[in-house]
C-alpha cells in the first residue's frame, strides 16, 4: 500500500448506489430515495418553523498511525440522507418554503480521488440522497450564518429567492431555534463532546437563538422501521443466520475459535455485508460464560460448548443473533439443562412480545420461567428476590436496527414496526460466587448450591433472536438459525439440506 | 449481543500469551519477553538519569453508539510492553537503582470480566511484559507526582527504597526531564493533540522539569528489526501471501470484488492473524487505477484487471503486498505491456536497495525504468522532466512493521534489519490528462500521448513485495505470491501445486 493517508471513506457510499438502481427481490429502483425524503418530511413536522435543524457526518477513526478504520457513517445522518461519504453536513429548515433541505458534500478534488475513489458530484448526492440543494461543505459556516443573521445567502451568489422569508420572520421574531442532536449532558468535570462545542461557539455569536436538542425527534422515528427499513433487516438478519449456520459447521474439537469466525464473516463479505454490525463474539468452553469475548483465540476441545454472537451490517441494518452450540456436535445432559431452561424462558419473552406491552413485560416473563428453573435445578435457594442474578446477569430486550443497540424509548409500548432481540442467557461461572459479599446469607446460599454450581460449572448459554412486531404479530427474523436442541444436532450432523 | 458498552480489549491481548508459551517451529518460550527487555534496555540507554519517560495505550475508537472498533493498541507501547490491554502505561526511568521500568495496569474487576473477559493481573502483565514492577492504573498520577516531586513513593505505602535516589537528586539539580513521545507539532491554530493537553497540565505543575520529545528514540529503534521481529515478520507476509493466492483464485468474471477480499481475509483469521494491517483493496477496471480503492463493491468483467494490496496484521507485524492479476486468468496484450514496465521498474528499485543506498537511490532506480518505458509506449513524449509523474503517481518505498507504513527516517542510509516495500505503479487514467493545467505544452502533449492513452486507458498496475535488508542481501518476504506474469496466470490455471 503507497504512502498516503487512508481514508477509507466510500465503501458504503458506492453500496448506496446500489439501492439508487434497486436491488432484484429486495428493492426498487427509487424506494431507498422516497424512503429517505419521507424520513426528513417526518422530522421536520416536528420542528417549528423558525428551526435549523444541523446533523454532522461522523468523523474518521485512527486505527494506527496513517490508518483508518473503515469509515462508519453517522447512524443519524445516514438514516435521513443515506450518505455515507466523510464531510457531510444536513441541514432541515421546514419553514423554508421550498429548499427545506440543504445538504452539504465535499467538492471534487481530483488528487484525493485518484487516492481514496470517486468523491459524489452535487447531482449523484441529489440522486441518492433526493435532496434537491446541494453545496460544498466549506460553504456551510457562511450559510448557517447568514441564515441566522435573517439574510438571503442566494444573495451572495447574486441569486435573489424568498425561500427563507418565514423562517427569517421567525428568527427576527426571537423563534430562531438551532436544533442539535445534543445527546445526554455530559458530567461538569468531563469534557464536552464536540457538538456541545460546537454549540458553544454558536450561543457565543447568536444571542438571541435557542439551542435545542432534537435527538429524540429522531430516534422516536428510528424506533418504528419503515417497510423499507424492514425487508432489508430481514435480509441482514438472514445473511447473519447463514454466516451462524456456516460457523455450527466449521467447529469442531481441535479447531480454534477464530477458524469459526473466520467462516461466518466470509458469509457476510460474499453476501454483499460489507461489515459486521459489532465485532464477533465466539466463546468456547470458559469463554461461554464471558458476555462479550471477543479475542477467539482459544482451541475448541471435546465436550465444549461454543457460543457465537455475531450479526453482519447491510445496507446499513444490523440485526443481532447468539446460538450456543455443542462443538463436538451432541449436548451434555447438563448443558441440555441450562439450555432448555434458557429456550423456555426466550419462548416466555417472546409470547409477551405483543402490540402494547413494553420490553419491561417480556424480562419479566423470562425472569419468571428462569427463576422456577434455577430453583430446580438447584442453582438458586429462593425464587422470590434477586437470587437469579448471579447467574442471569443482563436484560434480554434491546432494539435493533441500524445500531445494534439501536435508539430507542424503552417506556413506548411495543407497537408494529419496532424490531428488538430477545436474548435470555444462563453463565454458570463459579467466580460469581465468590464475588458475592461475605453475609452470613450469602454463606448458606454457597453451601446450598455448590454442587450444582460444580455441575454446571463453566456453562455459558445464550440464545437471541432478532424479531419485528407485525399488526399480524410476532416475526422472528433469524428462523435460518437452527435454535433447538434438535435443530442444532441435526444441522451439525450434517442431516439438514442447506435451504437456500 | 447484550447491551452493554462493547470494549473489546482482550483479542491481542491473548495473542501476546500464545508468545508466552512459544509458537512451535516459529519462536521459543520467553523469547518475546527477552526481545521486549532488550528494546527497554535500549531505549533507557539513550535517556539521561534524571529522565521519566512516559507512554500510554492507546485509546478504543467507537464505531457506533455503544460500540468500540476492535482495540488497536498504541506501536510504540506495544513495542515496548507487548501489552495489549487499554489503560496501560509505561513508565522508564534510566536512573533507578532497580526499579527502572514501571507499568500500570487496569484493576480487576469482575463485572466487567464478566462482560470482556479476563483482565490481566499484576502477575501476567510481569510475565508477558519481563516488567517487574506493575502498580495499578489509579496509582500513576500519584507515582509520577512524587516522583518529580523526588519524594519516595514507596513511603506512601510503608516501603522505604531507595530505589530513585539517582533520579531525585537530578531531579532537584534542576536536570529533571519529562519525556513524551509528542510527535509533530501541530499548527497553532489546530487543536491540542491529548499529549500535548497533558504536557502543558504537567507544565503549569512543575516548572523546574523539562518536557522533551523521545519519539524519535523509540521510532529510530523501530526501525531495525530485532531477529525476532523478523522471524514474526516473515510469517505474517507468509500469511498475506497466502490470502492473495486465495484471492488470485477466487477472482472470475461475473464475481464481485468483496468475495475476493472474503476469501483473502478468511485466510488471515484461518493463520491466527486476527486483523488485517490496513483495510484491503481489491480494485477490478477502472478501480485498479484509485490507489486506495476501499469500497470493493464492483462485479468484475472479463477483461478486467484486478488490483489487490492487502495484507495481514500477525502478532503485531505487518507486511504490505500488492498483486495485479487478469481477473480472467490471462492478461491481454497491452495489460501485459503496463505489467512488464512495472516489474522491470521494480527489479531495478529492488537491485538498488542495497546496505549504504538511501530509499532516494531505489526510488531513482526505478523511476529511470519507467521513464524509458514510458516513452517506448508513447506515454510520455520526454523522458527528462516530471511527465512521467502523469502515470506513476506515488513513491515506492516506505518501511513496513508493526505499522504498514511504519516509522523510520528515510535519510538513514539502509542497514541490515531494516524492512520495507518496493511498490511502482503505473494508472493510465484518462482522467490525469483533463487535470492537467490548461497550456500550449500541456495541448501538444495531450494530443501526442492520446493515442496512446486510448489504448491503454483504465489499465492499472502495481506490483509490490515486502522485504527485508540482511547481511546477506535482500531478502524477498512475500516470495509465495506468485508476482511474474507466467507465475500469475500458471496460479490461476490451476497448474501450479499448493505449496504448503
């Protein structure tokens, strides 16, 4: 590779384009656009109209030295413009009359693409973005100003337009509001992020204008997927299933951890994922009961159980997937116990997972069926307080989308449209018991469950999938996985066809 | 996956224990840990007594929301630590009786093991890194203040040494030094790097110590290898060379881009290097002439030419290979034209690349080639000025290491244990022509070279292998990769025998 900084920056944008021509079975030519511009009408129906609404592409990430990490576009900017190129800046003024959206892009620079690959020409932005008004990032500062000193940036450029006379009006009015997507306040003796910085700087030059922050306007509609949104997470999801099936067949007793990885990401790459949603966790032995263990370094051995959590990003979507398999291919008897206990309880979460109840019912009705099981099974001594902690140590719901815990309220009732895992997991880890605090009852709960801590001692099992709640209900998205005890056998024995 | 903060810290980390152990056939048990001993022993050789010389891991970079990019420690850390967890630092101070090396490490923590795994303890930092003295994390601020307040920090905790004697008495002869590896610095109107925010805290502190700079200390003792380095460097282009053979044969017509790179990048984790050193190119057509073409998202087409460079990160080694191939198999006529002229140029950069010669001497050598190639192809019209800069757009040599292009002074005259690339390129881009300023030379030009421009227009070619400057010669890295023309296309037909 020749010396020059890397800026791995359009890798996703020529993915775009992509979906600009459809994608046969998928996708129409156009629908990610209309998506897109029905994306910002929705936005800008919450703003008032005397508000500039400003959203940032993300910033470069250093690997080391001159390298970057593969650039990963701002999720929020990316969900209303679907550019994923560095140096873009939306701007949403819905008391514009006609140029309500402003985008801002790099302008060409022949070196840098002889370097990096083609940057977007103003009419390729318009084309995938469906934002009529495009200029160049670097006249960003001077429009923004001019837009809150209330006068005609057009004029400038000897163009005169009544574009912006409402919001002028309401900016001389004292209405003027720049919105930011802020984000939670940062403690007093932190620093600040850059956007607060940044706001900074602007309430230092615009007395009179109000900073607000409009980050839930768009996370509130980033909770509720488009139909759009929607077939390509399918499609995400079953891409990640396949690379989970691919992974179930390439382990084995001998084999290392990273082989496993190495086979369910190739699936991604050659399904057009260009990326995984979050770096693959594959955990055997020990390492099941280690929520996110990402080094795969360790060689599987007979009698292990391997736990694979790993889900591609495509086009920009990500679901999320776990499966603990049997690396030799069978299940103990024991670890058929945590895993049976721990299907029942993903089965309870998911038939609370109804139009109208929130997350917050479907961990109660898994906590339910975990906490009779633990008891059962000896694992724990009382059913009635937080006993089953120490084994079942995270929350089971989480939103899915183009983060893979995406935004989200957790207070809004579950309604159609919204996709979210469920994922009970069982870690039999003895070091909990030793973490616990040295009470009096705390001895007697070690006492008592020792011997089936040492049963079952170093089994780790987590199974999630990702669903869509539907008018016609529950959609579970990852059914390409095999999930049973029997399904799972099956697959590893080699006796279940490959479907697609 | 839960939803927790993701911190993947631990994938390198467990790499470096493998080295612990030894690596059959490649490395002995403890051989790391002496290498690392002895490049601190080398470093603290170059400081004065009165000095602490201080570095820090490098910081997670988030990739979205709530998750990190897989963790990339800091090189100059690593290569004096081999420490791959965050929140590390390393403290040398020449003048202490014994204890010169300090490393602070994370506390345990077993909630957050139990999210990210196994947090190294003050015993398995001492053996992986030979450093004996390991204090935690929160004591560094405390340790470094009595330090330079030449104030025993062994008293705070009831331990009288007199270990620092030497340093103090620098220290209150008013000859103490700080010393950073700050690294350039920047403009005055760009922002503090974090360093340098640090430096100037350390400043407003203590005003009788002097702030220096050793990056050069360490970049000057990087950029000879240790034998042991070379041994790892050898392997880890044996692996990138084996992903591009892989690659060479997953290419065809009517495939994409990304499943080329699939198949290269499933034989770096299939080896156990667990990251690329910088993110593949994999460039089909017209995307052979963007020298860092990232996107991969292209349907190859017969015909095409294939340029790839990409190469793997093993145990923090990395070299840096590029192969150009027919995507066909065979290349076509004037393919093999542009091809010929590149190797050529090579081979000549290769035969000045001698122990004495400059990087500046391989570079001439190679240029010379190119300008005599270019005017046989009528590409140029005179080979005495920078015409030839249309086509051959960048240098040829930069050293290669724990950094792809790794740090090192390029006036050094070349010695034996240095490592690096020879890379000539040529992109006939029809393009270059239309950026080329507007006059009456520039006309006469353009028309005479048109001709040929047409007829060898989108073709683009580099060729470039890592090696490394012995005793004995130059020494070729990445041999397995099959480079000539017949080697190439005999390896895509098939007919030549997987070697290992």
């Amino acid at each position: 590779m020749n010396s020059r900084r890397i800026d791995p920056s359009l890798r996703r944008l020529i993915l775009a384009s992509l979906f600009l021509a459809g994608v046969p079975g998928l996708v129409q030519a156009g629908e990610y656009q209309d998506d897109l511009k029905a994306r910002r009408a929705r936005a800008m129906a919450e703003l008032d109209p005397g508000t500039a609404m400003v959203l940032w592409s993300a910033d470069a990430k250093l690997y080391s030295r001159d390298v970057n990490y593969e650039y990963r576009q701002d999720s929020n900017l990316l969900y209303l413009t679907g550019i994923t190129q560095e140096d873009t800046i939306l701007v949403l003024m819905p008391g514009a009359a006609t140029k309500k959206e402003v985008l801002f892009v790099q302008a060409a620079n022949p070196q840098r693409e002889h370097r990096n690959g083609h940057i977007l020409t103003k009419a390729e932005a318009t084309a995938l973005s469906g934002i009529e008004t495009v200029y160049f990032f670097s006249d960003f500062e001077p429009f923004l100003t001019s837009m809150f000193n209330a006068r005609n940036y057009g004029l400038r450029r000897g163009v005169s337009t009544t574009e912006w006379d409402v919001f002028f009006a309401e900016v001389r009015a004292g209405r003027g509001k720049l919105a930011l997507l802020l984000g939670p306040r940062p403690a007093p003796s932190r620093k600040l992020p850059e956007v607060y910085e940044w706001a900074n700087r602007f309430r230092e030059r615009f007395f009179g204008v109000a900073v607000i922050d409009s980050l839930s306007i768009v996370e509130g509609l980033r909770q509720i997927k488009t139909p759009y949104e929607q077939k390509v997470l399918e499609r995400s999801v079953q891409i990640s299933a396949e690379g989970h099936r691919a992974g179930m067949r390439a382990a084995a007793p001998g084999k290392f951890e990273y082989e496993v990885e190495a086979a369910i990401e190739q699936v991604y790459l050659t399904n057009g994922a260009m990326s995984w949603g979050y770096p693959s966790i594959v955990g055997s032995g020990p390492n099941s009961t280690i929520l996110h263990y990402e080094a795969s370094s360790r060689k599987m051995e007979a009698g292990d159980l391997l736990l694979v959590d790993a889900a591609a990003s495509y086009q920009g979507l990500t679901g999320d997937i776990t499966r603990t398999t049997p690396a030799s291919g069978a299940y103990s008897p024991t670890q058929k116990d945590i895993y049976r206990l721990v299907l029942a309880a993903q089965e309870a979460g998911m038939g609370a997972a109804r139009v109208g109840n929130k997350t917050a019912d479907v961990e109660k009705a898994s906590e339910e069926v975990i906490k009779a099981g633990l008891l059962k099974l000896g694992l724990i001594t009382d059913d009635k307080g937080e006993q089953f902690r120490t084994w079942y140590t995270h929350g089971i719901c989480h939103w899915i989308g183009m983060d893979v815990h995406d935004v989200g309220d957790y207070d809004r009732p579950l309604a159609a449209g919204m996709a979210f895992v469920v994922e009970p997991g069982l870690y039999i880890r003895p070091q909990a018991l030793d973490n616990l605090p040295d009470t009096p009852e705390n001895q007697v709960f070690k006492t008592k469950v020792g011997p089936a801590v040492q049963k079952y001692q170093n089994i780790g099992v987590r199974v999630e999938d990702s669903f869509l709640l539907t008018d016609a209900g529950l959609k579970r998205l990852s059914t390409d996985a095999p999930r049973t005890i029997e399904e799972v056998e099956a697959w590893m024995k080699g006796t279940t066809r490959e479907k697609r």
